[in-house]
C-alpha cells in the first residue's frame, strides 16, 4: 500500500517551482519530505538535414557557469510535453519540426524533485526566427554526433538531459558515444 500524504504545507512558491513540506504516514511511521513541486520540462534534440544538432550555450547560475545543453524548457502548467517540446524549440533555436518523436521521459532527481523530463527528437526542420525571452541570452552552435560525443567525453557538455538526448538521439542515427 502506497504511504498518505497526511499534509501538505506551502514553504515557497516561485515563477518555476513551489516548495512544499509533507507530512507522510507509511504504515506506522510518521514523517516528512520537503518537495519542489515543478510542472515538468520539454527537452528537444533538433537534429537538421546533414545530421548536425542544435545546442544552446548558457549560463546557469546553480553551476556558476555557462554550459552547453540541448534546447529545453518548463512546461506551463497542463502543457502537453510535444506541444511545450515545439514552442520551445522555435523560442530557443527558431527553428520548426515537420517530425517530432518521444525518445524518453524520466525524473531528474526524485528524492525531493517533482520535475519530470520528457526528451523528443526533432527532424525536419525549418528555420523561423528565435523568440528569446529577456533573460534568455543564449548562443546556438550546430555540431556533428562526433564532435558532441567527444565533447561529453572531455567533461565540456556536463549536464544530464542533454547527455541522455544526445545518446538516444545519436543511436537513432547510427552513432554512438
């Protein structure tokens, strides 16, 4: 039998996540979790026509530095994930998917992290124009499959969904990390 939630008390509320406490009971036992509550996030691998990817290089304040990541973005609130996956791919990269296709979904970090991810391939692109968010200052690089697996490799690609996407993705195409 699943645990019940006996509580739940806002901490925090953001403009991308909310902090909650729970109470739990599991059982007998008594206890309780902080949560960030967090509505999820689309993540795209755009991969063009000469089988070169899209990535976005910027900062990222928690890691103290700019880093290069596949487009992504948060989910607004009751988003389908392809929907957010396409609007964020034409803010991000200004680019649109005449195919799009779920490669995978998975939590980031469970033990106190609500977000969940979902990780789409996009093909068939055409380009538009980027719709950058003020606070958005990003730097858009194609590469090869090569070129960004040697970069996962040396440590210069560091974060995890675009690690994952770039492997799944790379392995639709015949290449391998």
């Amino acid at each position: 039998m699943k645990p019940k939630v006996i509580s739940t008390e806002s901490i925090y509320k953001g403009k991308i996540f909310e902090v909650l406490l729970d109470s739990i009971r599991e059982g007998k036992t008594e206890y309780q979790r902080e949560i960030v509550s967090h509505n999820g996030s689309a993540v795209i691998v755009p991969v063009f026509a000469d089988e070169t990817v899209a990535l976005v290089k910027q900062y990222r304040h928690a890691a103290k530095k700019y880093l290069w990541e596949i487009p992504a973005g948060s989910l607004e609130k009751g988003e389908n994930p392809e929907e957010g996956a396409r609007r964020e791919l034409e803010e991000e990269i200004g680019v649109t998917c005449g195919r799009i296709e779920k490669l995978a979904e998975f939590y980031v970090s469970p033990g106190f992290l609500s977000e969940k991810m979902f990780v789409f391939l996009a093909t068939n692109l055409a380009e538009t124009e980027q719709k950058l968010e003020a606070d958005e200052l990003i730097e858009v690089k194609r590469l090869t499959f090569r070129k960004a697996f040697e970069m996962i490799r040396k440590s210069e690609i560091e974060d995890a969904k675009t690690i994952i996407g770039l492997i799944l993705a790379g392995a639709k195409f015949g290449f391998n990390l």
